[in-house]
C-alpha cells in the first residue's frame, strides 16, 4: 500500500469513527428523550419532575451532539462531501419550500386537510436524503 | 457553456502515468478516493486551493492540467 492509500485509509477510519460515535451518542440521547416523552403521553400530568429533566436532558445532549457532530462533520471531509451535502440541503429546503405553501392552499380551497408538520418534515427529509445518496452513487 | 461543468481535466492520464490509484492520489491531496473520481470524471470542479494543491502534486502548472471545456451552451 503507497504512502497516500495509507494516508487516505487514516482518513477514513477517522471519517467512520467519527459518524460511529455520532449516532452511538444519538441513539442513546434519542433513547432517554424518546423514553420520556413515551412516559409523559402515556400518563399525561403524573410524570415526575426528575423524569422531565431527564428527557429534558436527552434532548438538549441530542441538539449539542447534531450541533457538534455537524462542527466536526463539516471540518474533517472534502470539498465534494460538502458540496453534496449543500446540494442536498438545497433540494431539501425546495422540497418544503414547494410542499408546505401548496399543501396550506389546497387546504383553503378545502380538497386536502390542513398542511401536517411531522409529513413535510418527513418529506424534506426523505428527499435531501435521496439527493445525497444520488450524488454519493454519481460518483461512487 | 453552463455553469455546472466547463473545466476538462487530464488528472486520470497523469494519476495512470504514476501508477497511481485513485485512493493513493486522494491520500496525497487530502481528499477521498470519491472525490478524486468526480474530479476525474467531470462531475466536480475542484476549487481553487485543491486545483494548486493538484498542480504542486504534479509539478506542472495548473492551465496544464485543467482547461476550459468545448461545450457552446
């Protein structure tokens, strides 16, 4: 193996470990903020305040661990690992940008119910994601 | 010409010229072996401090390696 497969391996180990441990602590903050508001739809008012302040807790290591992840993410990969990464956000922000105020008008004129959150969320998502991967298998 | 794509590159004939892999090429630039690949294959652009550092590798000025497509768009 030449000197620069070995440089380029480094890299990608350090590329792996680092989303590793990125959806390692995800999962486990996902885990405890998932649990607890599992908690709080299931018995309304009664759930304790220490539970709050754990899903509370999970949630704020959640946001730290996307803020941080991305920091480190974004400072560790190529020009074109984030120029796929913008066109994709990109696609994605059209994909709600188009969805939402045609979603919210069709439901004035009454042929559709009110625009839902959680589906355009879903679906700006789904399709960020499919460009990435599209731009990923382009140059694969 | 569009502004998506309008740079033509012999980066594969010199990367083939040193026996070099595409892993070992973007070991030595500091980028991946995909990225070298849409280099290579027209698909991306490289900036300008990556088109230098390609150039340096090289030791061949940059209008050697990148020059402006054909296409009339």
């Amino acid at each position: 193996m030449g000197e620069g497969e070995q440089l380029h391996a480094r890299r990608r180990r350090k590329f792996w470990i680092i989303l590793g441990s990125l959806a390692l602590l995800g999962a486990i903050a996902g885990f405890f903020s998932g649990f607890t508001v599992g908690l709080a739809d299931a018995k309304g008012a009664e759930v304790s305040a220490g539970m709050r302040a754990l899903g509370a807790a999970g949630i704020l290591l959640l946001a730290a661990a996307t803020a941080f992840g991305s920091w480190k993410f974004f400072t560790s990969v190529d020009e074109v690992e984030v120029a796929d990464n913008l066109w994709a956000s990109l696609i994605g922000f059209y994909a709600y940008a188009i969805l939402f105020p045609a979603w919210w008008l069709l439901a004035r004129i009454r042929l559709i119910g009110s625009p839902d959150e959680w589906v355009i969320y879903g679906v700006a998502m789904l399709t960020a994601t499919a460009a990435y991967l599209y731009r990923k298998w382009q140059s694969r | 010409m569009t502004w998506e794509q309008w740079l033509e590159n012999r980066l594969r004939v010199l990367r083939a010229e040193r026996g070099w892999s595409q892993a070992e090429l973007g070991g030595r630039l500091g980028v991946s072996r995909q990225a070298v690949n849409a280099i290579e294959t027209g698909k991306h652009d490289p900036s300008l401090p990556l088109a230098f550092r390609i150039a340096r590798l090289f030791e061949l000025p940059i209008e050697d390696i990148f020059s402006e497509g054909n296409s009339n768009g």
